[in-house]
C-alpha cells in the first residue's frame, strides 16, 4: 500500500504555472507601483516658465521666470521650509555657454498649522532666475532651456510631492525685451526682498538670539517677523518679540535651541508687505549661551509629544523618532525586530501551510542529507530574495519622492489579482485538482533535485506574509525610513532571514527531521485540509479587489478566476489519462495576460468612511482640534488588505463592550484607511516612526499620547478609555 503511495509537494512551485505567476508579479511589481503612486498624484500647484528677453544678447544675463499657481487651498514652501515642507528645487539642462543662477524668492510668510509651523507661499509666486550668455556664444545659435522641477505641494490636511518638466528655446540676439512681458517680471522682482538696505548685528544672552536690524524703514513691528534661510538657529515655531528703538532700530529676540548652525546668519525681515535681506550676521558669541535649567515641571511638559505632529510640545524632534544613520545599536534593534517579526509571520494562514508541507517534504523517502541542505539553502535564499525585492523597490520609489510604505504593493489591484489567481492556483493544487512534476530544466541546470521548487516556496512564502506587520515588525520597518540604504536593506533582508529560519534549521538539524512524524497516507489528508486556508486567502484577495475596484472590478476579477481554474482543472482531468498538460495550459495563460492587461476600474476609496457618531476619517488636522478640545482619540490605521487589522477590528474594535466605553467617555475614533495608498497616512506613520500597519494610537484628555500594540483586545482598550494612566 506505502509502495504506491506518493506525496507531492503542495506548494508547486516546482511547476511552470506558479514560476510563470510569480515572475509576472515580480516583474510587474516596479512599474505598477510606480503607476499608482503617481494617480494618486494631481498637480496641485501648475508651474510655467518665460524669458523676460527670449533673444538674450552673448555676454549679458537674461532672466527667466518660473511661474507657480497653486490650486486654492493650496502652498509651496519658501527656501527654509520651516517645520516641515519641502522647497522648490530645480535641476537646469543648458547648452554649452549658458549658465543658470540660483533661484530667487519672494518672502514667505507663517503657517501655523496642528502644531507645525512652517514658511510657506500661499497663493501664486514667481521663482527668478538668471541665466548668463557667454560670449562666445555666435548671435542666432538656438539655446534650449529645460529644467526638472520638484516641490512639495499641501494643504491643510494633505501633501503631495509633484514634479514638472519645463522647457523653452532662446536664441541668441539682441537683448531685445518683450513688454508684455515687463509687467511680469517687475511684479516679481518687487516681490523679492530688498538686498542692501538693512543692516544686522546678532547678540546672543540668556539662552537667547537679539537680531539688530537698522535700515528696514517702514516695517510695521507688530507684524514683522523674521524667517532664517537656513534651519537650525531658532525654532520656526517659537515666538518672536520684536521692538523698535528710539533710533528707528528693529530688535527682534528669540529663543536659542542651542550653538549657531554657522559661522554666520542670513535670513528675511519682513511685514508681510516689505521685506529685506539680512547676510553676512556673525553672533557676538562662539556659541549661544546656556539659559537658565528649566525646572521639573517644565522638563517633564516638554516631553509630552503632539499626537498630531509628533514632535515634543516645545517643538523640538520626538524622541520616538527612529534612530539615526549612526546608531548602530539602534540597527542591531531593528534587526533583531525584524527577525523575530519574520518568524511570527510565518504562523499567517496563507503562509502555514506552505511552511508545513515544505517542512513534511523533507521527510519524504530519498532525500539525503546533503539534498535537505541544499533545499534549506535555496528556500532562505528564496525568501530573502523576495524581501531584499521589495525594500528595494520602497527605499527608490521614496527616494524619487513617493509617499508609499510597506506592502506598497497591495495598494494596486493588478498585484491582488494576480496573487488571488496564484492563492487559488496553489488551493486546487492541494485540494488534488491538478498534479505536475518538477521542472526539468531547472533541475539540469541546478544538478540537484528541489533546488528551484524551494527557491519558488521561499519567494513565495515571503510574498504572501506581506499584507501586514506584526509584533516587532513596526518599529523595525519604521527604522528603515531613517536608516541609510544598505542598512535598511539589511533590515529588509533580516525580515526575510526571519521567515526562512524554521526551515533552514529543519534542513540542517537532523535531530528536528526526526521529530516531524513519518511519512504515510495521512500526509494526503493533511495536504487537503491544508486547501482550505489557501482557499479562504484567494477568497480574501477577491473581497480586497472589490473594495479597491468595486463591483464591476470584482466580476472581473472573479471571470478571470474561472477562467484560470477550468484550465487547471483541463489539466488535472488530462493528467488522470496519463497525458500531458498541452492545449490545457492556453486557459492559464490568457487568464494570466488578462490579469496583467486588462483596464481594471480605477481604484476608488474603499467604503468612505462617514462622521457617524464617534467615527471620523482620519486627518492630522482634526486629531489636533480633538487634543487642543481635550477630547480622548483612538487613531486606528488600517487596510482591507491587512489581515491582523481586520482581526483586531473584529476581535476588539467593533464589540459592543469597545464602543459602551468608548461612548461612555466620549473617545472619538479617527480611522486612517491605507487599502489604496493615502500619502497623507504615509506621512503620519512617518512622523511616528512607522512605514506598515496596523497602527494604533491613543490619546487621552490631557494629550498624553500612548502607542498601543499590534495585536489589541477589548478589555485593552476598554482600559485605555477608562484610565487617564498609562496600563
């Protein structure tokens, strides 16, 4: 009976349908996130250029303008962005002879907003920018001007970075200057502060910076306010007391966070309705002077963070903030959270299964010692693989100024299609639909037997545990947002290590391979019920799909489905009459082309979620108003992809004995949902030290802020609501 037994192993991945699959994914994987970042990306702020002469004279400077017309609501951000912002940046494509200068701007003015205050351009402004011809440069020669722009563009309650490409063509001539173009260039220049007029000097005294300012006549003191061109002297934040003396002196004293940035200040006065230019201040002192020791009650109020900034009440960095680039016992944290992550994913239903039967394949009669290593190998380097792919695939989008975190990639409803079909593919696979043997020309070109199926299993074990991150997996994710790339990536390689570690020790110590039970018809049994959580996983792709595509998304989703399993099932019904796959496989085929080409709806916001009674979508600026009213707040960061965040919130977030306490003590529950990508939500999670989900943050009526595991019950949260002590 034993003699005609024969078990083969579940995960398939020794099989050209699920190689074919996954590398559809991992090479559609790039370019669909980059595509969906960018939808989520409308410019907000136009940009356009002119030349104030576009036949500049050889030997002489023209000036160019670049025009930036933000949507109403809408800002750039000056120079110094302050507090938080990004400037414009720009990067000039000129022609031999031709030079850009720096770009010129006017002078900014304060935002204050959820406890951040940055130096903004609200409304329309113009960027100048000279451009010299050299004189060797023939009259008539065709200059073309292209230039690469980048800013960040907000509003009260969103962020999103934006770029342009903007192009003119020149030619050399005359100098002539178009006048309708006059009226534009002279509103621009009058815009820029004044250079030259105003003179400083800058006093340092009692934990404090006295900027003397003579020469800015006509300033109104009330409102004048002054804005450093370089971060680090003074906090944009702190408050500004400016007076003016019997001699027509401007004196404007701040508080000093500590030693002077740089040899020297330069920064802009301004009211609002003039401003000038100050350089070249040289503080009177080497370093800014000790003030007096804050007293305990003052030490103790400064580390109290913003929940809706988080940084600490007086403005200065959180000391949740990940670790720097040089902390390396800060790295060896964050490696050692990600390992141990990595091995609780591996207890996910959509990877246990997979883990199992890998696991039991070792036992299976011929597989030496030598063969069991080389397959332990092959999985972790499967699954490292697969993790290194995609922290690299986040740290460039990032890098190119994309807002997008981890499992980015179920964010895009190709990816949850194409893993739906290869969930279903490997739940017909165990339920016996279809069998097929390993791949031959893999085998032959590795020489040993299994070595590209556990390769394919490690990949794919990591691929499918992706969704979400679970204990010790937030703070080391989060760690990889600060870290420099090759330590991230170690990070990301150390997640990956994690998930391969059961295996790879099982492949290496025959003493573990002697406690798995022996091989025998039980193992088909097995191998069947194991179905069922891949099954429930396919099932759950598909619910996903729908929440990101709606209905008619979902149908197709679902048609496709059925069309890759009539030709699975093709297969299996030609295998039982011992023939080859042949014709069978054009199903599978066209089901996959149909998942990577076909126009799925566009992504909508999956079930909006409505200000009914104590539940609110979530935005930085409404947890501010909530904490400055000493409202309690539950922030709930989640996804319909995640699958701990749909626990939690079945298991402790919509019970009835959750929402008794929560109404009892009027919490108001603010939910972020992250299922298509919100850059807004990226950012947040970024500002706590997090780039996954789930996220979960309390705050109570006084403002303290708690951060609250990943793995939540009712009566933790019932405590959370009831008590104004940390549990």
């Amino acid at each position: 009976m034993m003699r005609n037994f024969r078990f083969t192993p579940t995960v398939a991945l020794f099989q050209p349908l699920f190689w074919i699959t996954l590398r559809a994914i991992v090479l559609l994987w790039p370019g669909l996130a980059a595509t969906a970042a960018l939808a989520q990306m409308p410019q907000h702020v136009q940009a356009s250029i002119v030349a104030k002469s576009e036949a500049p004279r050889p030997g002489t400077n023209t000036r160019i303008a670049i025009r930036m017309t933000p949507e109403t609501g809408w800002h750039g951000y000056w120079i110094n962005p302050g507090d938080s912002g990004v400037p414009v940046e720009a990067e000039w494509h000129l022609p031999d002879g031709v030079r850009a200068g720096a770009l010129e701007q006017p002078s900014p003015t304060l935002l204050e907003l959820g406890g951040l205050a940055s130096y903004v351009h609200e409304g329309a402004f113009t960027l100048l920018a000279d451009l010299a011809i050299d004189r060797s440069v023939a009259p008539g020669t065709a200059l073309p001007v292209k230039v690469d722009l980048t800013w960040l563009a907000c509003s009260d309650s969103l962020c999103v970075p934006e770029r342009t490409t903007l192009q003119l063509t020149l030619r050399a001539g005359d100098g002539a200057v178009d006048r309708s173009r006059q009226s534009l260039f002279s509103a621009a220049e009058a815009a820029l502060p004044s250079s030259g007029r105003a003179q400083g000097r800058l006093e340092a005294a009692d934990g404090r910076w006295s900027f003397v300012v003579s020469g800015a006549q006509g300033l109104n003191v009330g409102r004048t306010y002054l804005f450093p061109m370089e971060d680090g002297w003074f906090e944009a934040s702190a408050k500004q007391q400016a007076t003016r003396a019997a001699d027509g002196t401007i004196r404007i004293e701040v508080a000093a966070p500590g030693p002077a940035p740089s040899p020297r200040f330069a920064g802009v006065i301004s009211d609002g309705r003039q401003s000038f230019m100050l350089t070249g201040l040289k503080p009177d002192k080497a370093v800014a002077p000790v003030s007096e020791p804050a007293t305990a009650e003052e030490a103790t109020a400064s580390e109290i963070p913003d929940p809706a900034t988080g940084r600490e009440a007086n403005g200065s960095a959180p000391k949740a903030t990940p670790p720097s680039t040089g902390d390396v016992p800060a790295l060896k944290i964050a490696l050692i959270g990600a390992l141990l992550g990595g091995l609780l994913l591996n207890l996910m239903p959509c990877v246990f299964p997979i883990l199992s039967l890998k696991a039991l394949s070792l036992t299976r009669a011929g597989v030496d010692r030598r063969a069991a290593r080389l397959e332990g190998v092959a999985y972790f380097a499967g699954s490292v693989a697969t993790t290194l792919l995609l922290g690299a695939i986040l740290i460039g989008a990032r890098a190119l100024g994309h807002d997008i975190g981890w499992s980015f990639q179920l964010q895009n409803p190709h990816i949850i299609l194409l893993l739906m079909l290869l969930s279903l593919a490997i739940a017909l696979n165990l339920a016996g639909l279809f069998e097929m043997t390993g791949v031959s020309v893999a085998n032959r070109v590795m020489g040993k037997p299994g070595w590209s199926g556990a390769f394919g299993t490690g990949a794919l074990a990591a691929l499918v545990a992706t969704p979400c991150s679970g204990p010790f997996m937030g703070v080391a994710l989060g760690a990889a947002l600060v870290l420099p790339p090759p330590a991230a990536l170690a990070v990301f390689a150390g997640l990956g290590i994690g998930m391969a570690l059961p295996f790879l020790l099982l492949a290496f110590v025959p003493a573990l391979q002697r406690l798995l039970p022996k091989p025998g018809a039980w193992m088909e049994t097995f191998r069947r019920l194991l179905a069922i959580p891949m099954l429930l996983t396919a099932i759950g792709l598909a619910w996903v799909l729908g929440r990101q595509s709606g209905v008619d998304g979902l149908s197709l989703g679902l048609l496709i489905a059925t069309l890759g399993a009539l030709g699975l099932w093709w297969i299996g019904h030609r295998q039982s009459r011992g023939r080859r796959a042949g014709t069978a496989a054009l199903p599978i085929m066209a089901a996959l082309l149909l998942a990577i080409a076909i126009d799925l709806p566009r992504p909508v916001e999956a079930t909006p979620i409505a200000s009914t009674g104590k539940t609110e979508p979530f935005s930085e600026t409404r947890l501010a108003e909530l904490q400055a009213a000493g409202q309690p707040v539950f922030v709930d960061m989640t996804a319909d992809w995640c699958l701990v965040c749909q626990v939690n919130k079945r298991v402790a977030i919509d019970r009835p004995d959750t929402h008794a306490a929560f109404d009892k003590e009027g919490v108001v529950t603010l939910v972020g949902d992250w299922t298509n990508g919100d850059p807004a939500i990226t950012r947040f999670l970024a500002s706590r030290g997090r780039n996954s989900i789930p996220y979960y943050l309390f705050v109570t009526p006084s403002g303290e802020t708690r951060e609250l595991p990943q793995i939540l019950t009712s009566e933790l949260l019932i405590e959370q609501a009831a008590s104004g002590k940390p549990s």
